[in-house]
C-alpha cells in the first residue's frame, strides 16, 4: 500500500498540516520540523498527492472546462490554448461534454465543486437564469468562452460576432454580390444566432440591399442540416449568387450541396463560413471564412479565470479578441448576367 501523508505525520511527528505545509510552503516551517518530515518522506518514499494538498489548503491547481459538444471542431483551438496556459500556469484541466443537455451540466457543476476544481471555464452556451443560480450555488470563479452574459457580471472572452458578420458580408457585397442569402443558426441562440444574423442584416441593409435580409434558413449544429437548409434557401431564392454561414460546418454542408448538384463553387455562388476550424484549408474549393482566435480565446480565458483565482479583479469584464476575414479559394466575384 502506497504511504499517505498521515502516515509521513506520524513518523515525523508532526501534524498532517505541518507535513503540507512542508510541501507547499516550506519557510514558513521552523527548520528542525522541516528535517524531519523531510526525512520520513525519503524513507516512506512517499510520492505528495495533488488532491491531499487541495483538501488542506482549498486549491487543487484543476480547472474544469464545460463545452456544449466535443465533436466541434471548432474546441479543438479553444482546448489547445486553455492546455497550453494552463500548463504554463500550473493548472491541469478536466473537460466535460454537456451535449447540450441541462441536467448533465448541472451534475457537472456538483462534480467540479465535489473535486474542489479552482475555477471554471464555461464555453459556447447561453447563461440562463437556472444556470447562474446553479453557478452561484458553488462560489467557483467562472469565466465564460466564446460566449458572454449581458444579465450578469460574469468575466467572459470572445469575439464581437454581430461585427465579425458584418466584415464577412461586407466583403461579399465588395465582390459584386447582390443577392445573398444565409444559413444561421437560430433566434434563440443570443451568441451565435441572433448577434450573427444581425451583422448579415447590417451589412445588407447598409448597401441598401435590405431584400436580401430575408433570404434566411435555420438550422442547429451539423453538416446534414446545413445541406439540406441549402438545398431549401437555393430553391425559395434562386436567384442568390453568395451564401454566408454562421459556421464553417454549414459551410462544407453547403459546399457538399453545390458538389453534388454540379453548381460550380465559386463561379456560380460562392460561400462563406465562419470560425477557420483547421478543416476549412482540407475543402475542395478551400474555404473562404470568419477567422476567430480560437487559441487565444482559450488561452486569454485560462489567464482570466487564474487572475480571479488569485483574487484579482476582472479588468475588462466582456473582453473582445479581434476577428479577421480569412478570403480562399470559395469565394469570387459576383457572377455577371
């Protein structure tokens, strides 16, 4: 059986708070009890355990990390960031998967608080009001990823998508392009649905295009929806030379769409997405996209949530990272005639 610090307190002579003390802040241990924990360690060969040392003094250097759903891709660059900072921080990280489902991500939140995590990252979804009570329960430093509360002063991260939208649309409208149409995610959706659709509206509006505003069609999260929702938005307005998508999955679904129906891409319509998942380089053509910072999103999140940690104030409390207008091979002017 593997020694325990209680049993390193016992050989020493010490208490358990003394031998962690030992561990963690050893100055602050008079030098003639430091000797002999030292010395029952090397002979217990005892290896400290993070989580006995989080018992004692409330910190287990984990933070948990709350995603709506793993198979994003767009979490693979927010994770890689969160790792690296917390790596350079002294943080590991404990991923949980909601999919989306309120009753798991509350038992998240009960086992985060049960592992004693230090804070939390909560990525990508819509803070309701029985989720920040639930939030509250548990007196855990929280920011929040890629999303942001407007009801409530909880830190956040992300770009301005209603903005990054507006450039995305913009740009089209630059290449020629009268007739957009667009595949969003929906009105229910405060971070990616309606602030999305909005900077689309902006721009249409802006260029005095304001017909084009209605040629939406809704869909959730995946590839399949997106192509059918193309082949929907093709058929009601057919005229349409450029789609904008709220994701860079709509995207390939669209794309797919305009494969298989023998609709050249981009000389016929072109398409842009939004998020630069490292997939977007991988299509045939390449896609032009929303390019948001996905490793600095998760990285500067981890650096907020271990300012809060420490008991620092949140300086700018909804931060917005900058955004950029990716232009590939899926994108081209505006078809004459």
């Amino acid at each position: 059986m593997k020694p325990t610090i209680r049993d390193v307190a016992k050989l020493a002579g010490v208490s358990i708070s003394t031998v962690s003390r030992v561990m963690n802040t050893p100055e602050s241990v008079v030098a003639s009890k430091r000797e002999k924990v030292q010395q029952a360690i090397e002979q217990l060969q005892y290896q400290p355990n993070g989580l006995a040392r989080g018992l004692i003094y409330r910190k287990t250097n984990s933070l948990g990390v709350i995603i709506p759903d793993i198979q994003n891709p767009y979490y693979a660059g927010v994770i890689r960031g969160m790792e690296d900072a917390a790596k350079t921080l002294g943080y590991s990280l404990m991923i949980c998967n909601t999919d989306h489902d309120k009753h798991r991500l509350f038992s998240y939140f009960e086992s985060l608080n049960e592992k004693r995590a230090d804070g939390i990252l909560f990525a990508s979804e819509v803070v309701y009001p029985d989720y920040y009570q639930e939030m509250r329960c548990y007196r855990t430093p929280i920011v929040l990823v890629s999303t942001h509360s407007l009801e409530y002063e909880l830190p956040s991260v992300k770009i301005n998508d209603e903005a990054a939208a507006y450039d995305a649309v913009s740009y089209l409208i630059s290449q020629g392009h009268r007739s957009i149409g667009m595949i969003s995610f929906g009105l229910t959706d405060p971070i990616a649905g309606l602030p999305r659709l909005q900077g689309f509206q902006r721009a249409l509006r802006e260029h005095g295009l304001e017909a084009s505003g209605k040629q939406v069609i809704y869909a959730q999260h995946w590839h399949d929806e997106a192509y059918d929702a193309a082949a929907q938005l093709l058929r009601q307005f057919p005229g349409i030379t450029a789609i904008f998508t709220a994701s860079d999955e709509f995207a390939m679904g669209v794309l797919s769409y305009l494969h298989d129906h023998h609709i050249a891409c981009p000389g016929q319509i072109s398409v842009m997405g939004f998020d630069n998942i490292r997939m977007a380089q991988m299509t045939i053509p390449k896609l032009s996209t929303v390019a948001q910072p996905a490793y600095r999103i998760g990285y500067r999140s981890v650096e907020k949530l271990d300012g809060l940690i420490r008991g620092e104030p949140a300086s700018n409390l909804r931060e917005y990272l900058p955004h950029e207008i990716i232009v590939r091979q899926s994108t081209g002017s505006a078809p004459i005639g």
